[in-house]
C-alpha cells in the first residue's frame, strides 16, 4: 500500500512504516507545520488526516472522503483560548486549544491511518464538525 504525504506542501509517497516514522520525524523537527497523509492524491477525496502543529500545541482533521463528514481531535473540552496555525499557503489560522491532544497522540494516530489502509484513528477522541 502507498500513501502521499505531504509535509507543508512538499509532497512526497509513503510505501511503508519506516517511510511514515521518517517523516513524522522530520515534521516534529519543525517549529509549525501543516502535515497531510492521504490514500488519494486530493485530500477530498480522502480519506484523509491532517494534523496542524505550532510548538506543542497540535491538532487533528479526519476527512473520510465519501460522505463528505469532517471531525477535529477533540482535547481538553474546558481549555480556553485559541493557538495559531501557519498553513502551507501562508495563511494564519486560529483554532480551539480544546482541540489541542499531545504531538505523540498525533504521530500514533498517523501510524494506525497507514495501517488501517486510512480508516479514522480510535486512538483519538473526535467530534464532527
């Protein structure tokens, strides 16, 4: 099985675990970052998961592609606050810190999206959106 991942806007394919590890390591070396793994070439067409980090603060997308549902890692529910997010084209976004989960969580969630073949990762608490 192959996956495209592409690391703030550098695609590149992902052929085995050792590949996926490769780069989750190389995205953690990174201050901010915008990380898609998706089994299409357009995340539309998913499914898809996306993780955005700045520093410590990470979050999750989970696009399944068919039904056109969306969900968000869900945190701490009673954080407050907001974090910002450089994307791959520049833009400064601004998301829920509640949505925030440790960047461990996400690489494990990356692991088990590889290994399902792209299934959403039970590793994670989600909520659609």
């Amino acid at each position: 099985m192959s996956m495209e991942l592409n690391l703030h806007g550098e695609a590149r394919a992902i052929d085995s675990i050792a590949a996926l590890e490769q780069a989750l390591q190389q995205a953690r070396a990174l201050a901010q970052c915008e990380l898609w793994l998706t089994q299409a070439t357009d995340a539309e067409q998913g499914p898809a998961l996306c993780m955005l980090r700045n520093g410590g603060n990470a979050w999750l997308m989970y696009l399944s592609g068919q039904d056109d549902l969306s969900y968000h890692s869900l945190g701490d529910e009673e954080a407050d606050g907001a974090c910002s997010y450089l994307l791959t084209n520049g833009q400064v976004d601004e998301y829920p810190e509640a949505w925030c989960i440790d960047v461990e969580q996400c690489q494990r969630a990356f692991l088990a999206f590889f290994k399902t073949g792209g299934a959403q990762p039970a590793v994670i608490a989600w909520e659609a959106d």
